[in-house]
C-alpha cells in the first residue's frame, strides 16, 4: 500500500470518527448545548478564581517569609499593596466574568481611579495663542 493511499485511509478514518463521536455525544449528551456550555464556563471561572486566590495567599506567603529572612517586618510593603490590588481586580473581573454586561467598563473605570491615586494629573497645555485666535 502506497504512504498516499494509507493517508487517505487514516483520513478517512478520522473523518469517520469525529463524525460517529459527535451523532453520539449528541444523543447521549443529559443537557442541551446552552445549558452545557454555560456550566462549562461557570466550571472555567471557578478554576480561575481559585487559582488566583491561590496566587495571591502564595505571594502573602513568600512576603512574610522574605519580611523574616530579612527581619524587617516592613519591607515590600509598597509592592504588597500593589499586588493586593492587582488580585482585589483580577478577582473582580473573574466574578464579573469578562462577558458580563457593563464589566469591562467597571474594570476600566477602577483602572481610572486607581491610577488617578498613584499619579497626579497634570493639565493639558494650549498650543493657540489668544491673540492670534488660533
């Protein structure tokens, strides 16, 4: 048997697989194809929920320790706020859920506020000059 026509057969094959495992899954599956697909993505959130909380009880961990190695009981308390920040935001935006109406603006609007505290704002300058009305 020539390499072309056992590629043909090995296609042919697959083909007929994902066809039979699709008509199967189909019939058997115990939800319809929204309700399955809203519990998967409920599942997905709540993987990545617990893994971000999981991220942010391990860098409280690694601070304390480094606070211990170093026996400073202040150190990195600039970057400690910071990433509580970051995880107070990224947990927001999994609850949310990024297709959430309205939550893709309510991110961008803590994004707003928070970097109208860190940084001040400075008035933008006119390049027309009154006098010459431009």
């Amino acid at each position: 048997m020539s390499a072309g026509k056992r590629f043909l057969t090995f296609l042919s094959g697959s083909v007929l697989g994902a066809a039979v495992g699709t008509a199967t899954a189909v019939l058997w599956a115990p939800r319809s194809g929204t309700e399955m697909r809203g519990r998967l993505i409920d599942r997905i959130r709540q993987a990545r929920l617990a893994g971000a909380e999981a991220k942010a009880a391990k860098e409280d961990e690694l601070i304390q320790k480094f606070r211990e190695d170093v026996e400073d009981p202040t150190a990195l308390r600039d970057e400690e706020a910071k990433r509580r920040v970051e995880a107070a935001q990224a947990v927001a935006a999994i609850g949310l859920g990024l297709n959430a109406p309205g939550a893709i603006a309510a991110q961008e609007a803590a994004l707003r506020r928070a970097d109208a505290v860190s940084t001040p704002r400075v008035a933008p300058t006119s390049d027309t000059d009154p006098k010459r009305g431009t």
